[in-house]
C-alpha cells in the first residue's frame, strides 16, 4: 500500500494553430492545425497561390487576401465552420 502512483495529465489542449485569411476587414479562419510548423507550411502555400493569381484577382478587382498563422481554440471556431480553399474566396465571385 505504501506505493506512490503519479498521474499525468494526459488532457488534450484544446490550443491550435490557425491560418487566417484576412481580406479588407473580413477576417475568416482558411484551416487549423495541431502544429505550428503545419500551419506554417499551409501559409506559405496558400501566400504563393495568391502571388500565382495576382495579375488576375487585380485584374477582376478582387480583394487579393493576406494570409498569416495565429494561436487558436478549436471551442472558438463556428459550428459550420469549413476550410477555405486557398482561392476559396473567389467561388460564385468571379465575373466572366
């Protein structure tokens, strides 16, 4: 009976890594991670699809978005909450 049991705390944090996708004022969550460095990786993507696309979102004046990683909660997000394509905005925008 004299034997010492330590419990860890094997609670997951409810802490991960979001990339934001800020256009003007609206901000809106593109995707979430459980790393830093895989929020980091999908940043730097989305950043060179919308260096890809440039010359068009100007030419159809579009918002072009701003792409960036922040801590988040995964209690924060909405409950309809999707990913966001990293052009996602562009869906049913678009002008012919």
């Amino acid at each position: 009976m004299g034997k010492v049991v330590v419990f860890r705390n094997t609670a997951r944090r409810d802490e991960s890594w979001a990339v934001e996708a800020r256009t003007g004022r609206e901000t809106r969550i593109a995707s979430i991670y459980a790393t830093r460095a895989a929020a980091e990786a999908d940043c730097v993507w989305r950043n060179s699809q919308v260096a890809a696309y440039r010359a068009f979102l100007e030419r159809n004046a579009v918002a072009v978005p701003h792409y960036s990683i922040r801590p988040y909660r995964r209690a924060d997000l909405p409950r309809a909450w999707r990913p966001l394509p990293a052009l996602g905005f562009l869906h049913g925008q678009c002008r012919s």
